[in-house]
C-alpha cells in the first residue's frame, strides 16, 4: 500500500544525516524509536570524539564548533551537533539529539526529540517527542502536539491503513526537506512526508504524502 510506505523510517529519512542512524535502523516505524532515545545519547554520548565534542554538563555533549548562547538552558541528556546555533532563551529539556548545522531558535523548547542535520526549529517552537528529517523546518510558532486531549493512545490514520502506536506521546514525524509553515498546529502523531509543505496556520492530522501541499482547509494537492 503507497501509504503505509509513507510511514516507515527508510521512506522518511535519510538515515545518513543523522548520528542516530545505528539506533534508527532497528525500528521500521518512526515512533518505535522514540521510546528509547534518553538512554540512546547516554550510550551515545562518552563514545563521541573528544577532540570534536565537550561534555559541558553532566549527559550533555556540545560539539566544540556549536554556538550556544548564554540565556539558552540546556538539560541532559543531550547532544548538539556540529556548528548548529542554539539560540537566545532556547529551553532543551532533556532527550534531545540535535544533529550538524541546525538551528534551535529564541524561546524554542526541545523534548524527546530526534533533529536530523541542517534542521531549523527557529523560532517560537515547540517540537516533542517528534523525530525531524535532513533540512526539516519549522516555520515560526508552529508547534507538534503530542498528546491527545483523552489521554489515550495515538493511533496514525491514514486513507488507507491505521497503525496503533502503543504510545500516549507522539508529536510529529517529519520527512526530509519538508516546510511547515507559521503557526501551524501539528496533531499528536502527524507524520508529513518528505518534500511536502504545510500551509502557514494549518491544523493537520494523519498522514500527508511526500511531494503534497497540505492547504489550511485541509485540501492537499500534489506538489509541482
């Protein structure tokens, strides 16, 4: 089925942008991996190459190339890629795996998260138990809902297939080179294929194709 296609990690991401790779390939689905990403950089991090990264905190490795701004609070366990920029009043909760040449922006907060390389979170974001692909942005105040108002486990619907998660949390699954716009709100367990593009403002749910506008009245057409 084309849809179920679009959920799995290998149709998502490419995993050679991501320090997570190892870790990744064990699941065929994206939210399988996000149970286990805390202790993931715990046996990640003492193994990273001291002549590339610090550990500054206790669990909490920056690479030395990093820009991490003074008023930004950083929580283990974490690790922050090469050259990416942490930002003015950024808030890395813990669990956060931030991959090469990204930007975690002003007031931005970080939980339980994945962040493939060249990734934006920029600004007035919130991003949780989500896994981001290569060159994902997030378009100011747009922010991953990961929680259902019920409580109750997610389950991903799709046209043609659902798949019960097991999970309570899941924020969104982004695929490689996908553009949300501002302020759009993405529903617990949101999975956005790659290439596609969510209009500023929109409310998504379910899964959007790759290569797929999705437009603020839900309407998606085929990317050109």
């Amino acid at each position: 089925m084309a849809q179920e296609e679009q959920v799995k990690i290998v149709d998502l991401f490419t995993l050679d942008e991501t320090i997570a790779k190892p870790y990744l390939e064990q699941f065929t689905y994206p939210w399988e991996a996000l149970a286990g990403i805390h202790d993931y950089i715990l046996e990640l991090g003492p193994t990273l190459p001291k002549d590339l990264y610090d550990e500054v905190a206790e669990n909490v490795w920056i690479a030395k190339s990093a820009k991490v701004f003074d008023t930004a609070y950083i929580n283990g366990p974490c690790i922050i890629g090469e050259r990416t920029q942490v930002r003015q009043a950024a808030f890395i909760r813990g669990d956060a795996l931030v991959g090469n040449d990204c930007v975690v922006g002003n007031s931005a907060e970080l939980k339980n998260v994945i962040i493939s390389n060249n990734c934006e979170v920029p600004h007035y974001n919130y991003c949780g138990d989500s896994i981001l692909g290569f060159h994902a942005h997030m378009g100011a105040g747009s922010i991953t809902s990961n929680i259902k108002a019920d409580r109750k486990n997610i389950v991903i619907k799709g046209k043609e297939a659902s798949y019960e998660t097991g999970r309570r949390k899941i924020g969104a699954l982004l695929g490689d080179w996908t553009e949300i716009g501002c302020n759009a709100v993405l529903n617990p367990g949101t999975v956005v294929g790659k290439n596609s593009q969510i209009y500023p403002t929109s409310c998504v749910r379910g899964i959007v194709p790759s290569n797929t506008i999705y437009k603020v009245n839900g309407e998606q057409v085929e990317k050109r």
